[in-house]
C-alpha cells in the first residue's frame, strides 16, 4: 500500500488552514567554501523567528542527487512521488503556458525546424527563430489547419517552440517523437507505442503533412517535429487524496498549471507578492490549504547573481507578517528545489524547509538556513513527505492501526 | 528484495544477546515551545550514561506524520514494514485479549448490538452496556452456541465488545463487516469478499442467527454485529527471519498477543517492572533476543499528565542497571511511538531511540531526549531498521556481497 491509499484511509476534515509558502530555487551555495548561502546571507528575522518556535530540516525533492525541474519539484511538495507521477513533456509545455487539459486531450510540444528540397532536415529549431517571427507562424497554423473529427489547439511558446493540443475521442497519447535527433535526415514518421495510440500517430502525421503544405513558402521555418506527445497525467486531486480544498496563488502560467493538475483552484492575476497576499486574504475562509508561489529566488538563481537572489529572498521573507496574520495551523516554508547562484541552475541539494505548528516539536534552530535545516528535527527527507507532516501537524490525520 | 529476503542470507548464528526495551509512547513535547519534553525532564542517569557511551537517533514508525497504533508501532520496532504485514482488527482484538490465534482460524471483534421486534437496530452499541452486564451474556454464548463443523471460541472484552474466533478446516477469514453503521435497519448479512471465503461467511450468519434466538428475551442486549473478520497475520517469525530465539516479558495482553505473533515465547506472569526483570534473569540463558515492554510511559501520556509520565520515565531508566548487570551485547531503549502528554493521543513524532553496543560508533550525546536524538549517529530512521541496526550490532550478520 502506497502512501496516498493510506491517507485516504486516515484523513479527517477540520476547520484548519495550511499555508505552504514555497520560494522557487530557495536552496543556495555560499561564493567560497565555508560561507554563508544566499539565505544565509539574508536578513530574514520573520522566517528566523518562526525557526526558532518551529521545527526545520533539508527537503530532498526526488532522491539524493538528483536535480528537479519544476514539475518533478513540485509535484514531490504536493505529496505526489515525482517518480511515479511524470508529466510528460508535452503536457508540462501546454501547463506551463496557462493552457488547461481537458481529460482525453493529447499535448505536444512541437518545435519549427527547416528542411530542404528532399525533405530533408537542415536546422532542427528553425535558427532558433525570434519569438517575433514565430508567433504569427502558429497563429496561421491555429487558424488554417483542421483534422478530420479532431480538434486541434496550437499555441506558441518561445523561439522555434510552439504546442499543439489533439482533443477529440479516442485519442492516447504513447506515440514516439518525431524528431530525428539529426540534420540531413527526414523527420520521421510518428509511431505508436501501442494498439490505442494509432489513431493519434495518424492525426498526427497529418498534421505536420499540413504543416509542410502550408508552410511550404517559407524561409525561416518550413517544417516541424513533434516531441513529448502526451495525454493529460492522470493525478488524484488534493480534495480526493487528502480531503483539501485546494488554492494557489501564484504569478507564472507553469505553477498555476501545475497546482491545477493536482486539482487546486487558481486564484486571482496578482502581479507582486503583495497582491498574492492581498488574493490570499480574499480567499482565507473559502480553503483549507494554500499554495503561494514566489518565482524570483529561481530566476536570480538562474541568473546566476547571488547578491539579487539575497535580495529576492528578502523580499520573500517581507511578507510573512501579512501571512501569519491570518493565523494558519500550519504554516510551511520551502522550495521545490535547490538553484544556487553559484551554479546558475537547479540543482539536487536538500532544501531548507521550516515546518511552524503549534505541536510539531521545536528543535534548537534559532535561524532559516542551510546550516540549521541539516540539524533541524525534522532531518533529511524526502519532499513526498512533507503533506502528511502538514496533515499531521494541522491534525487532519486519524491513528493508523489499533 | 526486501529487507527480510536480505536478512535471511546474511543471518549468522553466535552466542551474543540482544535487548530491546520499549517504553511505550517514550517520545514527548515540551509544555511550552522550546521547553523540555517529559523525557528530557526526567532524571535519567543510567540511559544518559549509556547515550555518552552508545548513539541515539530518531525512529519513524511507520511514516512522517503517521501516527500509528500498538500493532503498527510494536510491528515496526520488530522490523516488519507495518503497511506491509496489517494485523485485521479481528485479531489484534483477540490477541489484545491474549488469546493465542492458530494457523486457519478466523478472529472476529463482535459488538452487541440492541434490535426491535422488526429487527432494526435501535443501539449499535448496546447502550454500551457494562462489562459486569455484558460477561455473562457472553459466557452464555460461549456455553450454548454449536456449529457444525466448526470450533467457535468466544470471550468477553469489555463493554459491549466480545471476541469470537472460529476454527476448522477450510476457513479463511475475507468477509465484509455485518454493522450497517446506522440504526433503523437490520444488521448487514455476512459477504464474502472472495470465494475462498464464502464457508466463513455462512458461519458467520449461523452465528449471528442463533445469537438472535438466545438472547430474544435479553432487554440490554439481544444481537450483535460482526466487525474486522480476520485470519491469523501471516507474519514470519523472528526465528525464521533473524535466526533468533526470542522471549518476552509483558505485563499487559496486548503485547504478549504482538510478540506471540512473531513467534516470540511469553516468558511468566510479571506485574511489575522488577519482577519482569526477575524473569528476564530467569531466562537469560535460555534465549538470544529479549523484548521487554514497559506500558506506563504511554498510559500517562494518554492521560495528558506530564509530571506522571516523567516519573514514568524514571521508573524505566532505574531499571536500566538490572539489566545491564546482565551484559547484554546490543541494549536498545526506544518506544513505539510517541504519546506527548501534551497531546494525550499517540503521536507521529519520531521516537528517541538509543544503541549501545561495543562498536556503535558513539556519538556526541550526553544524554537521552529527543533533542540529542536528532543530532545522533543515527539520524532519523524509519522503526523498520532497527532490527537490522540490532543484528549488525550484535555481530550476526555476514558482508553482503563478495
């Protein structure tokens, strides 16, 4: 039995809240061996405080070693194992736009690329095509192709990537790329995996048949390959799993995608973490569990610049008065992942985690950082984890066994 | 492989001895954040010297933020994954009673239950009926009820509770709750839930049919409802798994039945701390494994009494030299589960756990508390590993692999 069939079997409904407050990218490395992280480094006396009256340990996103993306990421924090729950490509690129899967579509991550007289391929991403010139490119596909008894969504994305959703019956989404992974060869032929899928490789083909058609005068991309052809993940929702009523609050289309496959309710277009809170207040009575989602710590990690993540992580910690004011029973802060600036990527490094509740066993922290996450209580853990300390702690959970 | 696939090759005999001392629900919290826990305000000079010279760590019972129940939690310190081998409700009522289940029978928690003359429940509970009340109607069943073919033991628990374990060729114990869960209709008839079942299931009925006419002129109590219809675990035993000959010494039936389950011998009639000590004196010679279960730690915590607990406490840790005395190779004081008598309830929190053995790898505790415990050698570690950790310790295990 897995650890979500024995939740279902345990949890019980209550009237308590539960904030998790996750900084993307929060885990960081100092600049020279033995100095302070990013968070470290940051003045950040709301989330110490809570430190020091909580209890916090080192989240390990999927299995030591191993770097996150977002979806993985945040999948681990929902309580989802993020090896068993995979989202595929497709499905994460059209998530990751703001587009909402429908049961029984299939989403495809398409990229442009160009091909010669023979058909052959000359540059897989089409030049790596400017965003300007690409997206009137789809917009005429999303207006001129039509496939027989099928609906077809196309979306662009950046550069030479675009997002094709099938949505029709019938319709299984196991079919190969079709990309060939090489220049001076023709793109291939799509091909199921399976029985049920054939009717999708079939549309699909099609569809790029179409695509060459009608793109057959042009320069900058005259073709396309299609990759991480999906149906939309089957997930159980937060409501069904742990009998929570779901919100996120979050700026960017990837995470409002992603707290929407679990099944949590979007809310609101806010732009600043202040109006994140200000949509959180709006919304206190109407849930029992809020995700908040703030971006900034990943993308200066990104950058690679750990003064600007410093103060990112400043900025995060600013707002916790607004969130402890509405007095949550559980209230969490973590990341989905490790991006040191040092290495300006995601990285496998455990994640500081703060766990605040009035039992969940305070340990000698006295400050949020790296150093105190490795000796707090809660120790290293793997991230799958983390929703039933939160249900335990907002005592959402009955005893197991007699 | 699991664990115990492992264990069975690696398992080496010698004459080296092993104790296991339970304090049941060891693990606290403070009364105030940031305060001491009843654990780490008892005075504890024999555990403390032994913390200095062994190492600690935190053990998980079955999961984070599970919090588990006697069965789970004994299960998991025997080191059998407590999701994977479940005790049916029906079994851990009898075993809780100290009957010993045999291989084949069916073990059934039965509630009496009141119904009107169109036989509807009126009282699912038999207006909890007292025991003193409820014994001899039980006594009565026990004495008049035949069925045919089939051995039916019945006994009294308390209250409006009874045990009835049925025994005899071909039964097998997959059969659905009779307890409709609501008053106004008649109680469910037994079904089955697979084939093999379906004799257990018409014995069932018999059962309850010939209640009904016994007790038609009970006014507190004239049916019953059948719950948790269970075979026998099929729990390795610890001889089989471990190679070990192992004993123990319990004062209350619950945990005899748990350490009869895996195959452990129950050693005299103990009622007190000393005279278990007495008795594990008495066998030392005789056994390689020694499990002995101190309730108090948990029966005050239930109470929500923080000062009873610690002095609980005291009363384990004084007994810690008596066994010593006896020079155990491996001595491992843990609980568990917690029971935080701030909570009065079990808890999910990780259980202080110590080990002393001549090459534990020591450790930089000082003394024994679920702060130092989460500093440990140990780290946190789910209860399941114990075992192995114990056999390890104790010399009986060969290198895994060329």
């Amino acid at each position: 039995m897995n650890t979500h069939a024995l939740l279902r079997q345990l949890v019980q409904k209550n009237g308590s809240k539960i904030v998790m407050y996750v900084a993307d990218g929060l885990g960081g490395l100092p600049q020279q061996p033995g100095g302070k992280t990013e968070l470290e480094t940051a003045k950040t006396p709301h989330l110490d405080r809570l430190a020091s009256e909580g209890v916090l340990g080192g989240s390990i996103p999927v299995a030591p070693g191993i770097s996150p993306g977002s979806g993985p990421g945040h999948l681990g924090l929902f309580g989802y194992d993020p090896i068993e729950f995979l989202i595929g490509r497709g499905a994460l690129e059209a998530t990751g736009i703001g587009f909402k899967l429908e049961e029984g579509d299939v989403a495809i991550r398409a990229n442009f690329c160009t091909i010669d007289a023979q058909g052959l391929i000359t540059d897989r991403r089409a030049g790596r095509i400017a965003t300007e010139e690409s997206t009137p490119i789809v917009e005429r596909l999303a207006k001129e192709i039509t496939l027989d008894g099928v609906e077809v969504i196309v979306r662009p994305v950046k550069e030479h990537r675009f997002v094709v959703v099938l949505r029709g019956s019938g319709l299984v989404g196991n079919v190969h790329d079709t990309d060939p992974q090489a220049t001076g060869v023709p793109p291939l032929m799509a091909v199921a995996k399976d029985a049920a899928s054939q009717k999708t490789a079939k549309i699909c083909d099609e569809f790029v048949a179409q695509v060459r058609k009608l793109l057959a005068g042009e320069k900058k991309a005259n073709c396309c390959t299609l990759r991480g052809i999906t149906g939309k993940p089957s997930i159980p929702s937060f409501e069904d799993v742990y009998g929570l009523k779901a919100a996120a609050i979050a700026v960017y289309p990837m995470y409002k995608g992603l707290a929407s496959l679990v099944g949590m309710d979007i809310i609101g277009e806010a732009q600043t973490l202040d109006e994140q809170i200000d949509a959180l207040q709006g919304v206190w009575d109407d849930y029992d569990f809020f995700f908040i989602h703030f971006k900034y710590t990943d993308s200066t990690g990104e950058d690679g610049n750990f003064e600007a993540k410093v103060k990112r992580t400043e900025e995060y910690d600013a707002a916790v008065p607004r969130i402890m004011a509405l007095k949550p029973d559980v209230f969490i802060a973590t990341g989905d992942h490790s991006t040191p600036s040092m290495l300006a990527s995601h990285s496998w490094h455990p994640v500081p985690t703060l766990l605040w509740a009035k039992n969940c066993r305070c340990d000698a922290s006295r400050a949020f950082g790296e150093r105190e996450c490795v000796t707090g209580g809660l120790g290293q853990f793997e991230a799958k984890h983390l929703m039933t300390l939160a249900l335990a702690n907002a005592g959402r959970l009955a005893k197991f066994g007699a």
